[in-house]
C-alpha cells in the first residue's frame, strides 16, 4: 500500500522538467532588462529553450502596461491546449521595476504523477 505521505515523496523526487517555451512581457527587445534577461537564460539550463518558442509579447502588441503578468499568463495557458509543456513566463512592470516569472505546466495525470 502506498500512503500519501510517501506517493508525495516519490513526485518530489522527479527531476525538474525544463521549461519548453519563454513568454516575455513588458520588455523590448532592444531594452536592458530583455538583454539581463537573455545573458542569463543563455548561461543556465534554459538555453536550451528555441528561439522559434521564445514569444516576446512586447514584439507583436506593445507594451501591455500593468496587464503584462496576465496577458502572458493567458497566453502560455492557451498555447498549453495545442503543446503540452512547460512554459517560463518572465515580466516586467515598467511602472515599478519588478520582473515577476513563473512555470505554467500542464495537469499531469495521475499515472504520470504516480500518485
């Protein structure tokens, strides 16, 4: 018998998935925080992320102001319906200089999880 002590155990001692897609918000390209940013996906484990699924949302709508995090956010959640993946969503508020990122993973079933 498995107790549930023990299944969560067993699911928080999976590697880490790499996140497939990047999702930028609120930067440029041509900004300082988009090339800080850059510099450090490049020398990490994410630069294995492809330019053809790296989405700078800046680039085909502009900055979208304080609604950043939630555009992105819906974004990633969308794409993951047709690609099922991790998503690394980075953003960055102008207003006040805070950059948020998060992983936006699809529901795993249970016999994945090994719950």
């Amino acid at each position: 018998t498995l107790s549930p002590s023990s299944a969560a155990s067993d699911v928080y001692k999976r590697q880490p998935e790499t996140p497939e897609h990047l999702w930028l918000s609120g930067m440029a390209a041509d900004s300082d925080e988009y090339l800080a940013v850059m510099k450090a996906i490049s020398s990490s484990s994410l630069s294995r992320i492809e330019p053809q699924t790296t989405h700078n949302l800046h680039d085909f709508m502009g900055y979208p102001g304080k609604g950043a995090v939630w555009i992105a956010l819906a974004a990633a959640a969308q794409a993951i319906q047709q690609h099922p993946a991790h998503h690394l969503l980075i953003c960055h508020e102008q207003q006040n200089g805070k950059v948020w990122n998060m992983v936006v993973s699809p529901v795993a079933s249970v016999k994945e999880s090994g719950l």
